[in-house]
C-alpha cells in the first residue's frame, strides 16, 4: 500500500486522484481549507469502503503556521509518503496580504509548496520511489521574477500574480534537485492544460465570465488526471522533469535557471525564518 498527500485534494484534479488511488487500495491524505469539502470527500471515501484510509487535513496553505501544522499532522498518520502532489491553487483578482505579511498568491501558490517539498522529504526518503508532482504549469512564461517585489505590491494583476507563481514553482524544482536534499525523490513540474475544474477564486466579473467560457471547452477531469496517473506510478528516472498534459519538455528558460533556483532558495529562506 502507498501513501499519498494531495493539496487540494478536495476538487477537482486533486480529489479525482484521491479517489481514484482509494480506489486502488492504498491511503491518502488530502489536505484544503474547506472543511464541507473535506467532509464530502471522506464520505465518498467511505462509499468505496476506504474510509480507514482517507484523511482530511484541513489547513489554509496562504499562512505558514497552518502549512506546517498541516505537514506535523501528515506525520502523526504517515511513516513514509511515496507522492507528494501539490494541487492547491487559488486566484485573485484583488490584492490580499495574509496575517504573516505575504501576499496571498505568492504565499499560497509558492511559499506553501516550498514548505512541503522540504519539510517532507524525509518521510518522502522513507519511500521506495518517492515523487513530488507539483502542478503549476512549466513551459514558457510571458512573466519575470520581480526579485524586488514578489509580493506585486506594484501594479498588482491577479494574472500576472499567478504568472509569477508558476515560475517561482519552475525554480523551487530546479533549486529542490541541485541542492539534493534527497537523492530518491523526483521532482515532476506538471502543466495539465485547460481542465474543467472549479478554478478556485475570487474573480471580478469580466475575469469570471472569461474562465466559464474557458471552463466549456476544457478537458474533463478524468481525463486530465490521466497522464499524472502515469508520472505517479511510474516516476521518471531523472531528478527533476518538466512535463505538459503527459509531453516531456526542455528543461530551459528562466526557470530553469540554477542561479536564479539558487537566489530564490536563499531568499525564501530568510522569508520563512522564524523572527527573533
């Protein structure tokens, strides 16, 4: 039996793969905020007979005291993890700063997977194939890191807020296999495409209309989870790959960049430092 953690595991991509590795007997731990979801997803647990062996983690990943209550309640359950699958995401239109002075984005959708790759790689080590699959979408970005403001207090667009995220993500993957905290782990950046999902967000009106007609002409969840499926089960031989709706692509760009990987590894740290 494997154990596996998803983000987001209450919609969407990330609750179809909890399910669908139910399904298959083995145990997952789903984590998100939202404690109805959370509650609808142990019930279908429990419709499939697996209710011993799903867990709902509730945590909002935007604050860093929840993200790491969240990884110490994974290790109350689990002795070893063989996927980490970092699903979480979540738009804004408008910007937010959380409790702990990050901007919500930037904190939610980079910061929080930061937090989980590195604090659970030794359980990830305890695994015979351990990998991380961190769905953020690699290939080419129109954005730049703004190593000056990466909480887009200038000129905040919540596109250009995400943009930026999905880079940050590209560089932590980068920087996660050049510093090796583990030799076992691999690091898969995913890009699934446009997939009917919630969208999780909180959108102005002409931005919400454009994702319900995007929403209509995007692939359906069943299908979309079906490649991760496949890097899942059978994790690439490499350290770090990055992979579009099942295609390998070049590990190039800005994202790939070990310097820059380097930079804003250094740089998350002294972020996440505890303060004196």
């Amino acid at each position: 039996m494997k154990n596996f953690v998803i983000t987001g595991g209450t919609d969407g991509m990330g609750r179809a793969l909890g399910l669908t590795y139910l399904e298959r007997g083995d145990a997952v731990a789903v984590v998100g905020r939202d404690a109805g979801r959370g509650a609808a997803f142990l019930d279908a647990a429990r419709r499939l007979g697996a209710a011993e062996r799903a867990r709902f983690v509730r945590a909002d990943l935007s604050v860093m005291a929840e993200t790491r209550g969240a990884v110490q309640e994974v290790r109350a359950h689990f002795a070893k993890v063989d996927a980490l699958v970092l699903c979480a995401r979540h738009f804004r239109s408008t910007r937010l700063v959380t409790a702990e002075g990050f901007e919500n984005t930037f904190a939610h959708f980079y910061l929080s997977r930061f937090l989980m790759s590195y604090e659970m790689t030794d359980l990830l080590d305890a695994a015979d194939r351990p990998v991380i699959l961190n769905v953020a979408g690699p290939g080419p970005n129109p954005e730049a890191v703004r190593w000056d403001d990466l909480g887009r207090e200038r000129d905040y667009d919540g596109q250009g807020a995400l943009m930026q995220g999905g880079l940050l993500n590209d560089l932590l993957g980068t920087g996660y296999v050049r510093i090796r905290p583990s030799k076992k782990v691999r690091y898969v950046l995913y890009n699934p495409g446009s997939v009917a999902t919630a969208l999780s967000g909180e959108y102005h009106p002409h931005v919400a209309a454009q994702i319900e007609v995007m929403r209509r002409h995007a692939q359906p969840v069943d299908k979309a989870i079906v490649p991760m499926l496949d890097l899942l089960d059978d994790p690439p031989a490499e350290p770090l790959s990055a992979v579009v709706m099942g295609r390998p692509i070049p590990l190039d760009g800005p994202g790939f960049d070990p310097g820059a990987a380097r930079r804003l590894h250094d740089l998350t740290r002294e972020l996440l430092a505890p303060t004196p």
